[in-house]
C-alpha cells in the first residue's frame, strides 16, 4: 500500500473545487481508499445522514405515482399497484394514442355513418395492441427483475392484460356514446373485444405475447373481411354472433386458467 497521502494544499483546492476533472478525479479514487486522508477531510454529519435519507427516499423508497396511490386507495395491495402501474403500455403515450384512435374513429362515423363499422372493428383491437406490449423481455425493462419474483409469468400477463382491458373498455365506452347509433349497435364491440383478449392469453401459452395478439388480430379482421364479403355486417355484429364472441371469451378464459395452473 502507498504511504502517500493527499497534502494539505491540494485537498483546499480539492473542497474549494477548483481542481481540474483529472485531477479531482485521482483525488477521489485516493480517498475511496485510504481512511486517512478521509479522516481529514471536513464535514457536516447532519448534512451527510440528510443527504442520505434523501437519496434512500429517491432510490429505495420513491413517491408513488397518482395512479399507485389511487388503486392504493380502492385496496389494491401495494406490491400489486405498484406492478400496474409498471405495466409499459398503461404510459401516457400509449393511453394518448387509444385515445387519438378513438376519436377519430368517432369523428369518422359521425361524419359520414356508413364509417360506423370502422370504430366496430378498431375497439376490440386496442386492447390487444397492449396486451401484445404489456410482458415480456423486448417491452418490458424491468422484465428481468420481476421474472424472480413469485408475481411473474401467467400471472403477472394476467394481471396487466386486465388492467389494459379495463382501461381500454374504459376509454371505448366513454366514446361509444359519441356515436350517431343505437346505443345496442354502439356496444357491440365489447363481447369481440373481450373474446379478441381471451384468446390473446390463451394463445400465450402456446406462443409469444406479440405473436398471440398479431394472430387472434388476424382472425379477427378475417371475421370482418368475411362479413364485409357477404355484405351483411349483422354477420360481425348481430346477436348470433355476440352470443358467439361472449361463449368464446368464457371458454378462452377457462382455458387459459387451466393451461397455466398446470
């Protein structure tokens, strides 16, 4: 170990701070290591323990966010709020883009109402577009760290899937009445949109997240594709087919329940 120690002269400079970069760097590389030369530098304790305590506030224990402490709040467990929260596409980003997509959809229909269907068939899709961005390792920075957690897998998907489907369903409804239809035709994209988030998680345990919601997206637009093909949009929207979508959703549920409590 050296026997060389900071002198008096270039540790003034060093708390004045008017030390080069380079060389304050050096400084603080020595001291880090040697007990002496920090034994003779000068400072607060009460500022030192403040500034710690502040740093623990920031790092450890940060402010939650409004969203946290508003499902706090409802009694959602904190570990649980704090894992929604954290779900990438529940951001404002993603929530200001439901929300552009809605509107113009709503726009679109009240301006001309044969666009009506446009917004039909867009509502079930965004729920699926979170899902698909709400788990797993290419989304999700923090996928890594809650992978060890007892939270993770099936369960964790769950949990953010039916927290991006709330507020989807949340945010389409409060634009359904916007529209210039019956208030029946105005909610038909509820039961396909529950059915599309359905068998998004149940395709999960087969495939990846993404991938899931690109196919169940696919079929569905293939359903629209068919009833637009026989001319006849009771064929996507009527009553037989939403007892279809509502049986589906049930089915793709259970299913996905009993593939993932295996």
């Amino acid at each position: 170990m050296s026997s060389w120690h900071i002198p008096d002269d270039l540790r003034e400079r060093y708390l004045e701070g008017t030390l080069g970069p380079a060389l304050a760097m050096s400084v603080d590389a020595h001291l880090g290591r040697c007990a002496d030369c920090r034994a003779a530098v000068p400072y607060d304790k009460d500022w030192l323990e403040a500034s710690w305590a502040r740093l623990e506030a920031e790092l450890i224990t940060p402010r939650p966010s409004l969203a946290e402490r508003f499902l706090r709040y409802k009694g959602v467990p904190d570990h649980l709020a704090r894992l929604l929260t954290a779900t990438p596409t529940l951001s404002q980003a993603w929530l200001a883009a439901v929300v552009a997509v809605l509107a113009f959809a709503v726009l679109a229909a009240r301006a001309q109402a044969e666009l009506l269907p446009a917004f039909l068939i867009v509502a079930p899709m965004l729920p699926l577009a979170g899902i698909a961005l709400a788990y797993g390792p290419r989304v999700d920075p923090a996928h890594e760290l809650v992978a060890a957690t007892p939270m993770s897998g099936p369960r964790l998907l769950l949990t953010r899937a039916t927290a991006v489907l709330a507020v989807s369903v949340v945010l389409a409804g409060l634009a359904s009445p916007l529209l210039a239809a019956p208030p029946g035709l105005a909610a038909a994209w509820l039961l396909p949109a529950l059915a599309a988030a359905s068998g998004c998680l149940a395709l999960s345990n087969r495939l990846p997240v993404p991938i899931a919601a690109l196919t169940v997206g696919g079929v569905w637009l293939a359903i629209v594709g068919t009833g637009r093909f026989i001319g006849s949009w009771l064929a996507v929207f009527g009553p037989a087919p939403q007892i279809g979508y509502g049986v589906a959703a049930l089915l793709l549920t259970y299913r996905f329940y009993k593939v993932s409590s295996r």
